[in-house]
C-alpha cells in the first residue's frame, strides 16, 4: 500500500487528483492521512501540547483520515498507528506551489516526507510550480514516477524530492537532477491592525532567484524542467572548519 499525506489538507485539489493517480499507476491500495485544514510552512513541527482529533473520510473512492494536526503529525500517527501494513511508499502532495531553494527549510509537504525518511520508510515530496490549472499532469507524471520507486530498499530513510512545472505538459522539457540550490524569499513583516485595533506583523515575501549556477533546482524549475533533488535527514556538516576551532581550544 502507498501512504499519501500533504500540507496543503485532505481537501486540497492536488491531494485529491494524485490520490486517484497513484491508484491507477501503481495498482496498489492507497490510504490519505492529512490534515484537516491547510498547514503550509509548518516545517518538521508536531503536536506535543494537546491530543489529536482523527476522523475518517470515505467517499467517491476516496479513502483517508483527516488529522487536526501538522503534516509531520500526520505521517508519525499514520505510520505508528492507522497503517494497518508497512507502505511500500509515503508520497507527500501536491504542493500547490514549488519546493526549492531555501523553501524546504519550511515546507510541511517536504517536512512530512523526512518524518517518513526519519523512521526508515522510503518517500517521494512532489510540488508544482504555482500558475497552472489543474493537477492532473502533475499527478500523471508523479504517480508514474512513484511506480518506479516502488521496490527499491536502497531508498529507505531518503526522500526523492519532485518539483513539477505549471506550463501545459506539451511544453514540460526533459526531467533533470540537480543539487537543492540556495534561492528564496526576501521577506519583510508588515504592520496591520486587527478587530480589536492591535497591531499584528504579516509576513510578506518576494521571490528571489540567487545566483546558483545552471543546475540548481529553481533554474531548472523556471526553464520548464521537472526536477529530482535528493534529500536525507542528516544534519552533519563539513566538520573541518569546527574541529579545527575546538582543537585550538582543546576540544578533541
């Protein structure tokens, strides 16, 4: 079976359209456990604070659950508790709207992939780029990718990380693999007031395209490519300029 989660909510349009893809690709049962209302930019979070309200959606053959918590939520309690046999796949999306560059630091789609990752479960993060009509060629083009994941235990504890142009599919050039580059959002708070004349900060942001080279995964995206990045929940860096520090201190 494939388990389908998403940040976007178990109403979400490109849940909806890639839950009946992966059914008719992949020939396998597929389960939904999302969340109850959207909760984009929620990162890795989870829910420590209070209990977690399940309820379970049955219709149109449409079978999933929907969870008053995080995408991170949803994967942990799916995987723990309401998979009643191991997926052979997690699939987090679609995204309505891109995963790439500095993004993925707060993306609830790509964070509830790495919980999957995290617990030794293989998992496929797919986003389209915002602009388009429809998730039907984006959900075609993931499901039959998915497919292809399927029975490779070498991915256990990765996630393959999609991103997928808006333009029409006819104009989509050929799929690429590219390094997670480092484009983002120059972002500002604004001053609003709300119903009882308290000041609030809105977080606002404007795209901005660094200079990563021809082959970050923001390039390609914008050129029209789909594009394949690897991710892996291990946070190690390059330890020579740290060690070099602490020996100097002593530290060994």
């Amino acid at each position: 079976m494939i388990l389908l989660v998403n940040d976007d909510g178990i109403d979400a349009p490109g849940l909806r359209a890639l839950y009946h893809a992966l059914r008719r690709k992949t020939k396998r049962p597929v389960m939904a456990v999302a969340p109850s209302t959207e909760r984009s930019g929620q990162s890795h979070a989870i829910t420590i604070d209070r209990g977690l309200v399940v309820t379970p959606r049955t219709e149109d053959g449409f079978f999933g659950f929907a969870v008053d918590g995080t995408p991170t939520d949803c994967t942990k309690l799916a995987l723990s508790v309401l998979c009643h046999e191991e997926p052979e796949l997690v699939v987090s999306g679609i995204n309505d709207g891109p995963n790439v560059g500095r993004s993925l630091f707060y993306s609830g789609t790509v964070g509830a992939a790495l919980e999957a990752a995290v617990l030794g479960h293989p998992a496929l993060a797919v986003s389209r780029n915002k602009g388009g009509e429809g998730f039907e060629d984006a959900a075609e083009f993931a499901a039959t990718w998915a497919m292809k994941l399927l029975g490779h235990e070498e991915l256990r504890g990765h996630v393959v990380n999609l991103n997928l142009p808006s333009i029409p599919l006819a104009s989509w050039k050929e799929p690429r693999f590219a390094p997670h580059g480092h484009s983002g959002f120059k972002e500002t708070y604004q001053p609003l007031r709300d119903p009882k004349d308290r000041i609030v900060w809105r977080l606002h942001g404007e795209w901005i395209a660094k200079p990563d080279g021809e082959l970050s995964d923001a390039t390609l995206l914008s050129a029209g490519h789909p594009v394949f990045t690897h991710l892996r929940p291990d946070l190690n860096g390059d330890e020579g300029p740290l060690t070099k520090l602490l020996a100097k201190r002593g530290v060994k």
